[in-house]
C-alpha cells in the first residue's frame, strides 16, 4: 500500500502505526518507513489522514477524538459509520481477491483518478511491482551463522504457525523430509519458529541425522530471522510471517495453504516471483477453522512439494550440487 501510494502521491509523508513486535519490518524495508508504536499511544493531532487498514474500535476511537480530518476506514465494520468520515467497500470475508488488492482499496480516497482506475482492475501479478522487499542488517549469533556458512544447501523449514491458519499435519512434514533428505545428502535442514513450536518440530527433525539439523526455534530476534531466512536456498513453510518475510528477501518460497475462503493462496500467496504455493484445487467447505485435522491440507501429498524445489531453486539462479 505505502509503495503504491508513494508513486501515486509523492507529497504525502508516510508513517506506519504498528505493534511494536513488527516495527523492525519496517526499519529493515528498502526504502525504510517510519513507524509509530501503537502500545506507545502516540498523539494523532498531527496526522492529516488516517487509513485502518487493521481495523481497531479503540484506534477508530483515538483518531477521531485526535480530529484527523481524513479518516478512512471499510464500511464493513459498524464503528467506521461512527468514527470514520470516508468508507470504501472493501468486504474480505467471501472475496477471492488476494488481500493485498483488497487493501490498496482503502486507498481510493486518497489517489488521484486515473491510479483509483488502475487499482480497480489491477490483477494479482501487477501487485509485484509494489511488494514488499526487506535487506538484511542484523548479524547472526556464530552458533547459528557457521553452519550455514558450511552448507553447500541450506532448506530452511518452518513447520508450525501462530494458529492464524491451520497447519499441514506433522505425518506430511516428516514425509517431505524423509524425500528430501535422501535426494539431497549434502542439505542442512534449518527449522525457525518460536519456543511454543518445539514439539511440532521435534518428530520432523528427529528424522534427519543430528549433523544436518540446525534448529533456531527462540533462538532469533526479529532483526535476525530476517538475516537468516536471507541466508537460505529454499524456505517451506505453511501460510505464516516468515513465508512471507523470505518471499521479500527475493528467497525461493514453498507454501502450503488450506483451500479455506478466506485462507487459500488466492487470498494470501507470497508476493514472490520466486514463490510456488501448493493447496487443494477446490474450495474447501467441510473444513472449519480451528478444526483437529483439516482435510483440504491433508491431501497435499509430500511428493508434490519436493518436486517443486529444484524448479524454485532454478528461478532464482541457484545451483544444485
């Protein structure tokens, strides 16, 4: 959205209100942006426009007590009819548009005609001229940093998620690496995630000699997840922030998505020339979210993602050995 919106107008100053877990984003983005910590409450009076891209009733609430003169927020949310002077159409829950698009919508007000025109019928792919790319800053840990540096094939893999989306179960994983493993006996396999993840990974990991095994789960700081993931050859994760995090370091991405509505690839696919994203041909309707198993990522056989590497790694440039 700020991309866009920089070309369309460049004599607008952009600043990011975001939670403070993501302001590193930010910073780390080319070029960076400067963010505003939510958690800070910091004073709106200064602002001229605001656009609630993440809607919140108590932010609504601050920007319209602060007296922001533009306040955009989708007219599908009831406290924007109170709070928010200027509301597009933007309904998410049965759309098939990737968010993205969806997003630059709230956008319109602000953009000249010809660019509302342009956003209105913009496709998927155009998105890539205005994704977003991030460059690495921070150094990694040496315990972390040298056996990357030793590999000749780096696989990262990213097995769990927060729960915004339902995972491929664990029997698919330890299936991909056991593939994956015997076709490429030089790999270090990498796996990232937080300290809560550990026993998702811990059978998937247990497959692979202890040798070809770096684990980081809780190891790394945002700034240097964002170093590592550059690092990588190939990152295979399910739909979650570092899939998309690796996607603007320009790395090789393979995502695995539930067939769900409003959390297939169609909505939330990397925006990656280098991204390949496996998910059931369909809509799933039998599945609900949070569900034991979801049926729609359960028939994503193992197989059909380890074909995608060499490919993946081939669009990039890399070099098998």
């Amino acid at each position: 959205m700020a991309n866009l919106l920089v070309q369309a107008r460049p004599d607008l100053e952009i600043v990011f209100l975001v939670q403070r877990y993501a302001a590193h984003l930010l910073g780390h983005h080319d070029p960076p942006y400067p963010a505003w910590i939510v958690e800070d409450k910091p004073p709106l009076s200064p602002v001229q426009a605001i656009i609630h891209v993440y809607p919140r009733f108590s932010l609504a609430w601050r920007a319209f007590w602060a007296g922001i003169p533009r306040r955009i927020g989708t007219s599908r949310r009831w406290y924007h009819w109170l709070f928010c002077n200027e509301r597009p159409f933007v309904s998410r829950r049965y759309s098939f548009l990737h968010e993205s698009l969806l997003n630059l919508r709230l956008l319109l007000p602000l953009l000249p005609a010809s660019w509302q025109e342009r956003v209105l019928s913009m496709k998927q792919e155009e998105l890539l001229s205005y994704r977003a790319r991030l460059v690495p800053q921070a150094a990694l840990p040496e315990a972390i940093a040298e056996p990357l540096r030793r590999a000749s094939l780096r696989i990262a893999l990213h097995v769990g998620g927060k729960g915004g989306a339902p995972a491929w179960p664990t029997s698919g994983w330890v299936a991909l690496v056991e593939i994956l493993r015997r076709r490429y006996p030089e790999a270090l396999f990498s796996f990232t995630g937080s300290p809560e993840e550990k026993p998702r990974i811990d059978p998937v990991a247990a497959v692979l000699p202890m040798e070809r095994v770096l684990r980081t789960e809780g190891l790394l700081s945002l700034p240097e997840l964002i170093t590592f993931l550059s690092q990588v050859d190939v990152l295979i994760s399910g739909s979650t922030g570092p899939l998309h995090i690796a996607a603007a370091l320009d790395v090789p991405v393979v995502g695995v998505f539930p067939a769900t509505a409003a959390m297939g690839p169609w909505r939330w696919a990397p925006l990656s020339p280098y991204a390949t994203v496996f998910a059931k041909g369909e809509v799933c309707a039998r599945c609900t979210y949070p569900p034991r198993t979801c049926l729609c990522l359960a028939g994503i056989e193992a197989l059909r993602l380890a074909e995608a590497i060499p490919a993946a790694l081939q669009r990039k440039g890399s070099e098998l050995r």
